[in-house]
C-alpha cells in the first residue's frame, strides 16, 4: 500500500489502459477519480475502482477547459487535493494524411494534447495549492511519437506534443512536482481493435523483438512506479513500454 492517503486522478479512466492505471493506484492504497466524456462502462468501473477505496467517476471532456475544472473540483470536494495525476485521455484517428479532414486532425489534437495541457495546468494549481511536495504528473505518450506511422500522423503528432509538453513542465514545476511520460507501443485495448485500426497497421504493430501486444497492467505497473517513493530522483524522462519498438 505505497500511495496509502494520496489521491489519484485518471483521465480518460473508464478503459483500457486507464482503467488499468486506475485499478493499479486503488490497489497500492490511493483514493481514485476517473473521468469519461459519457462512457457507458463508467458504471462499472466505478464499481471495481469503490471495492478497493474511495473512489467515483465524473462526466467531462478533457478537451473542454470548463469540464478540467469542474472535474478537479469534484475531486477536491469528495477527495482532496491530487497527490497523483495521469493525462491518460486520448483518441485514436486513421487516415492518409491526403484524406485526413481538417475537422478529424483537430479532435485529436485537442484531445490528446490540449487535453493533456489542461490536466497538467489544472494538477499544477492543485498541487501548489495545496503546498504537496513531490506531487506526481504522469502523462501518456506513446512510441508513435518517436517512431511516427503512416496514417497515423495526427496522433503521431499530438503524442510527440505530449513529450515536449512533459519535458517543459518537469523543468518548470521541478521541485514540487514530478512530471513524467510512457510512452507504450502497440497495448491490448478498444483502440487497437480492427474497428479501429487497418490490418496492415495492426500487422506492424506485431514486428518487435518481443512479437507481441503489450496488456495494460504492464503500462499500469510503470504508472504505480512513477507515482511510488522509488521515483523521487526521476522527472522530465519518457519511459517506453512498448517491446522494443522503440529503443532509445
């Protein structure tokens, strides 16, 4: 029970890796907030966070500044001020750059990297507020940032934002708060189901030394790691889970 007394916040943590990464802090002893912009399986995941401890979710966009402030003061009321904070939320779009829509670039962009700014700005205010020292802000990037991918330019691009976005912040929130990223390669989720991703891309997902998907809870570990006692020499490094698809 390492985080026994924190709390935790999780975007985006209704699912997949998310969820995950929620399960993983309720586990170790945090106090867990999620947020979903509508996700039918909040219930659910509700539910199984609440067994563990405190825990609720809550409707918001991370997208749209006034749900990032709505959400964090819901977490503040019922909570406490956040110990923890993962930027998790994030979308995935496939097209050739030639077909992308405007419309469809954006989206991604302004979830997964304006949504990742506001949490961050939103946990940084929290945190000074309330005088934690050593906070943790752990973003979500991913090996597509360093690697890039053909019809994946949009998220390539919002999750290359979302290293830089980390590094920056870890240099000026240092050294009350930590700001970390993982970056994780291709993980067993909603969004690298064939609905979401052509075969050709889920086949080169697949060609890593390792050969195989990655699970959330091996994201979810690294997560527990950052946000533990045994981080508190580490900020501004993008840890890649992701069977070696990208090797730096």
């Amino acid at each position: 029970m390492t985080l026994s007394g924190k709390t935790a916040i999780v975007t985006g943590g209704t699912r997949g890796i998310g969820f995950a990464i929620a399960k993983a802090l309720a586990a170790e002893g945090a106090r867990v907030a999620i947020c979903h912009p509508g996700d039918p399986h909040a219930r659910r995941a509700e539910a199984e966070l609440s067994a563990l401890g405190p825990a609720f979710a809550f409707a918001a966009d991370v997208s749209v500044e006034a749900d990032v402030v709505a959400f964090f003061d819901a977490v503040e009321e019922r909570l406490g001020a956040p110990d923890i904070v993962v930027a998790n939320a994030g979308i995935l779009r496939e097209a050739p750059i030639t077909e992308m829509p405007v419309e469809q670039f954006d989206r991604v962009i302004a979830v997964n990297l304006r949504g990742s700014f506001l949490t961050a700005r939103e946990a940084a205010r929290r945190m000074g507020a309330s005088e934690a020292k050593a906070g943790r802000i752990i973003t979500i990037a991913s090996d597509l940032a360093h690697l890039g991918r053909e019809g994946l330019s949009a998220y390539a691009a919002s999750k290359g934002g979302v290293v830089s976005l980390t590094r920056s912040l870890a240099r000026e929130l240092a050294p009350a708060i930590l700001v970390n990223a993982i970056a994780p390669g291709s993980t067993v989720t909603d969004m690298t189901s064939p609905e979401n991703m052509s075969p050709e891309a889920l086949a080169k997902d697949l060609d890593t030394p390792l050969g195989r998907f990655g699970t959330p809870e091996e994201i979810a570990a690294m997560a527990v790691f950052l946000a533990g006692p045994g981080a508190g020499f580490i900020t501004g490094q993008v840890f890649g889970v992701n069977g070696g698809s990208a090797m730096t």
